[in-house]
C-alpha cells in the first residue's frame, strides 16, 4: 500500500500534522485522560488555564423609575408581565444581598473561632511551658542539693582528715617510723 494516502488518493502532505484518530470518551476519567495526552504532545506550549467566572451581581435598583404603576383601571395585559419580571429581579437582589450578608456574618464568625482557638493553644502551650519550667528548676533544685551534700560531707570527711593528718603528723614527730644509720 501506498504511504499516507487520504480519501481522494492523493499523498498526504508531509510537513503538516498527522492525522489524529477520532476518540469518544466514555468516561470523564478517560476524556481528562486524552486532555492531559493532548498537552503532553506538545510540553513547551502553555497549557491555556480560563479566567475565574466573575462573582454575579444584581442589577443595581434605579434611582428614577420612569413608569411608574399605579393602580388605575384599564391596565394593559402587558402590565402584569413587566411587573412580574420588576418583582423576579427585586427578589433576586434582597436574595443576593441576605446571601452575602449571611457570607459574611460566617466569615467573621470563622475569623472568631480561629481567634478563639489560637488563644487556646497559646494558653495550653503557656500552661505546658509554665510546667516544664517548674519540673526544670525543681530538677536544678536537687542537682545543687545534691552538690551541697557532696560537698558538706567532703567538707565534713576532709576535716575529719585534717584531723587524723594532723594527728598522724603529732605520732611521726613523736616516733619516727624509720631511724636513719640503723642496719
């Protein structure tokens, strides 16, 4: 067979693009899997990442209503509709703005609560260090009792030895251990 021919049997140009098969996805796990092959045909290319939608606002309220609606006989049939569509839209605003007002009564409360709780670990953590030191010093405390008691009974057994040296010292000036010139 003839290399790359297309339907008309004429050779496909070859500097272009080769044609892809057409894949339907089934899943949605198998359609991000042919996006994320699509990109990867080409890694230098920047992947295109959409814009964040804007947040949806209401339509701000007039400040002059032009017609005005009264309550005088001989109404149109029309009349009922656009008041209709005023009172959809002004209910849509008094939702929106509850709605936001609700988002940020939660907001402040979330910020309150993480306020709260920090508090709370500091005073834990206050609470925990204040007891470490306390184990600390009472530790530092027995250490330099301990010392002390070394060094009183070093203190006590060295006195004790100044008193048996110096008594030893009375003994060999009394009795020399050794006569010098005795064979």
């Amino acid at each position: 067979m003839a290399a790359h021919t297309q339907k008309n049997n004429k050779p496909a140009k070859s500097g272009g693009k080769e044609a892809q098969p057409l894949i339907i996805a089934k899943t949605p796990a198998e359609e991000q899997r042919l996006k994320l092959e699509r990109l990867m045909r080409n890694p230098d290319k920047l992947a295109p990442i959409p814009d964040r939608p804007k947040e949806w606002n209401p339509r701000a309220p007039p400040e002059f209503v032009r017609d005005v609606m009264g309550s005088s006989a001989g109404a149109g049939s029309g009349e009922f509709h656009v008041y209709r569509h005023l009172r959809r839209r002004e209910y849509q605003r008094q939702d929106f703005l509850d709605k936001m007002a609700d988002k940020f009564k939660e907001d402040v409360d979330y910020l309150d609560k993480v306020e709260q709780n920090k508090q709370a670990a500091e005073e834990r953590t206050a609470k925990r260090r204040k007891k470490r030191e306390k184990l600390k010093q009472k530790k530092l405390m027995a250490k330099k009792a301990k010392v002390e008691d070394k060094d009183d009974k070093k203190s006590e057994s060295s006195e004790e030895e100044e008193e048996e040296d110096a008594r030893e010292a009375e003994d060999d000036a009394e009795a020399p251990s050794f006569i010098m010139g005795k064979k």
